[in-house]
C-alpha cells in the first residue's frame, strides 16, 4: 500500500520525536506480516536481517536501545541508528509493486518502511517469485596443496556491488568433488527458521562435473555400477538394497536446516555442496550430529561456524576377491565423483570414506572436530584417525557406536588436520566441550 506527502509528514515528525526521547519497536510478524515472496533484507553491515523466536512467534525487530537507537534482533545483537536504512532485494526477480529488482528502505515505527517518498508496509513489498542465488566462482586456491578452487553460493546484490556468500564450497575439479564447506549456525535466530516440507531439486551448473550427476546417483545406475565392478549381479544386490537405506544419497555438506531464511535453505541444493553418503548413515548418525551441533548454537544464542568435508576412496573386493575403486562417475565411463567406503560383510573395509565436521565457536575460540565413517556394513568399530574425544564433548548426544547408523568419533582439530591435511588450519584452539 502507499500513503500520500501529507502523511509521510506526520511519519517523518514521530521519527524525530521518537529520536529526541520516545522509541517503539518496528517490528515484523514473519509469518503475518511477510508477502508470499519475502525479498532478502540487509542492515548497513550487508548482514542478513534474521527472525528470532520471541513467546512462541517467529519476529523481526528493531529493538529500542537505552540511547534510543535501535538494535537489529539478529545474532550480533549490532546496534543501529533509529531510522537506519536497510536494502531490499530480489535477485533474479523484483519487487511486484516497486518494479525493482533492489529498493532502499529505511525503519519507520509500527513496521512501516520509507522508499523514496512513499510509505510502504512489508507485506506489500514482496518478490514476484522465489529469490534466485547463484555460484561466484573461483575465488581462490584451497585444500592441502591448493589442489582445490573455492567458490561461493550466495546472491548478487547489485545495489551494493557486492556478493552475499551463504557458503563456500573448496571444489577439486581432477576428481570432481567437494573436499569440505564452510558457512554459519546463527544459533540466536535458528529456532525461528524458516519450515517447508517441498523442497527443490539439486541442480549442477555448467563447469564442475563431466556426467550427469542425476544420472549417476538413480539407484537403478548405482546398482548396474555394482554389477558392472563387482562381476557378480547377487553381490549388487547385497550393497545397494533400497529397503535397508543401503544406496548413495546426495548428503549435504552445509545443510539446508542450518540455515534460517528459505531463500538461503534453497541456496544449498547444488550438487558441489554434496557427497555421496549411505542413506543409513546419511539418515542416521550423520543427521543427528547436524541436530546437535544447531541445538549447540541455539543454547549459545551466537553463530558457530562449520566446516563439513570428506576424506578417502571407497574399495570394494569384486566376484575374485580384488579390490576395484568405486567412483560414481564410472557409470559413464569416468573416474569422477569418488563414492563413500563401504564394507563387504565378512571383510575388513578398504580405503574407508569419513565425513568430516569441524564446528568453531569464535567467540570462545574452541573447536571440535567429528568424524563420521561412511560404512553401515561394519561388524566392529574400526581403528580411528586421530584420539577419541567424544566422551568430553557434551553437545554429542547420540549413540556414536552404532555401526549401523554411522561410527562416529570425535577429536581435537589439530590431531584430525595431522590425518586430514583439508582440514582448515584454526591455529591454537581450545577443545569445545560444551
């Protein structure tokens, strides 16, 4: 809705009475006052401006401050001036009533918002659609050796002349695929994240992969790979068996969950911020450390910042007992997209397949490092990378021994990064316990 001149006026008196002594909150209801399409909302520091739960309701606020200024309820808590301006965006669409694909707006009381000279409430200032993120590539050499390239997913603001990273992927293009990610848990905001239960596909762009990544991770081209290396069609049917989780998902490196806005959710569904993880481990113990780590986060009420990664090459022994490599690509005739280890029932497991978690508390400088191994076929625990520390670590509340959900260990940053040279360098950190 827009106002007339006479009263923009009154609204430009109130924003000076209220500097001079009297501050309401301007506030937003995300689930009664957002449009259908919410564009992305960022403070003067080019930070997202997140919901926070507050009496059982998910709200955006700019609190009133001692010294009348007003505070952004995000995870920093910065502080802003009464009246600061904030940028509304939609990249790849525009704001359906301003025919702006980027507006500056600044915080009235009572939720109203300025733009120009015209007066505006939020819900009126949705997106035609969905925001639309995208890859800003190769932005550097990373990983041990700088064998990898790092590029970031996020959105381009061009108001700003910026980039917005939601996360960073380090990409080894030789093998075609992901040595670890990195992004934040905003843990004051995550309870009032963003919920649906439709979500997109994973997509691929033009560059990173040689075969069809759809292709390769179907069932039915995971099973005639393991027909194809193994030499035996009931031995397949032995490793992938849809009916005991037992096939390569698409495991999300930075996971949709940990992030609060749909629109940077969304951002995650690319298949350079994926390995392939077994369902069972995938839906197991792996999900459960994700749940443990956001629910570190929100009892913190501050940003933690994770690395997620992977190590080694899954072998599997054939029909003759020789061990042959298994790299999903191969279904195409490629030796890309190196699969998750795996463990023939009765044999010792070759080559074994981690995913890897580092978790990095900045504001107390501790860490902890999770290993997980990629292998529900294991009998017994297997030896470890580095020494176990996962009875200090408080947040670890599930069963790391489960051999059929994912043997889990944990260990201090610099002993994993001795095994693991991808691990990024944190310098001297205390162990984060709890």
């Amino acid at each position: 809705m827009e106002f007339g001149r006479g009263i923009f006026t009154r609204f430009v008196l109130i924003v000076l009475f209220s500097a001079c002594g009297y501050c309401s909150d301007c506030m937003w209801d995300k689930d009664k006052d957002f449009p259908r399409y919410p564009p992305l909302i960022l403070d003067s520091s080019f930070e997202f401006v997140l919901p926070v739960e507050e009496n059982g309701n998910r709200v955006v606020r700019l609190l009133c401050g001692v010294s009348h200024e007003c505070v952004v309820s995000t995870v920093s808590s910065r502080r802003l001036a009464l009246g600061e301006i904030v940028t509304l965006a939609c990249p790849g669409d525009e704001l359906e009533n301003l025919h702006l694909v980027e507006a500056k707006a600044r915080c009235l009381e009572d939720g109203l918002l300025m733009i120009e000279d015209s007066v505006w409430d939020m819900a009126s200032l949705g997106c035609g659609d969905d925001v639309k993120e995208m890859i800003l590539r190769d932005q550097g050499a990373c990983g041990a050796g700088d064998i990898g390239v790092l590029h970031e997913i996020g959105f381009e603001v061009l108001s700003a002349e910026r980039f917005k990273k939601v996360l960073r992927v380090c990409f080894d293009p030789t093998s075609e695929t992901t040595l670890y990610t990195e992004h934040l848990i905003h843990g004051a905001s995550i309870a009032a994240k963003d919920i649906d239960s439709s979500r997109p596909s994973f997509k691929t762009s033009t560059g990173f992969f040689s075969v069809s990544m759809s292709s390769v991770y179907s069932q039915n081209s995971q099973l005639e790979l393991m027909i194809k290396l193994l030499g035996d069609e009931d031995l397949a049917h032995q490793i992938i068996d849809t009916h005991k989780q037992l096939y390569f998902a698409k495991g999300h490196m930075s996971p949709d969950a940990d992030f609060v806005i749909m629109a940077n959710q969304d951002a995650t569904y690319y298949y350079i911020n994926a390995v392939p993880q077994w369902q069972a481990f995938n839906n197991g113990n792996w999900k459960y450390l994700e749940f443990a780590a956001r629910d570190l986060a929100e009892k913190k009420r501050r940003d933690l910042r994770v690395y997620s990664g992977g190590w080694g090459v899954l072998e599997l022994d054939d029909i003759n007992g020789n061990p042959v490599e298994v790299f999903l690509g191969l279904a195409q005739e490629k030796k890309v997209v190196p699969a998750p280890a795996v463990t023939w029932k009765f044999r010792s497991h070759r080559g074994p397949f981690y995913r890897i978690q580092v978790v990095h508390d900045e504001v107390t400088n501790c860490a902890a490092a999770i290993v997980g191994v990629n292998n529900p076929h294991l009998t017994s625990a297997p030896s470890t990378l580095c020494e176990d520390l996962c009875s200090s670590l408080q947040w670890i509340d599930f069963d790391v021994a489960d051999l059929e959900h994912g043997y889990t260990y944990c260990c201090s940053v610099a002993d994993l990064r001795a095994a693991v040279p991808h691990v990024p360098d944190l310098g001297e950190v205390c162990l984060l316990t709890e």
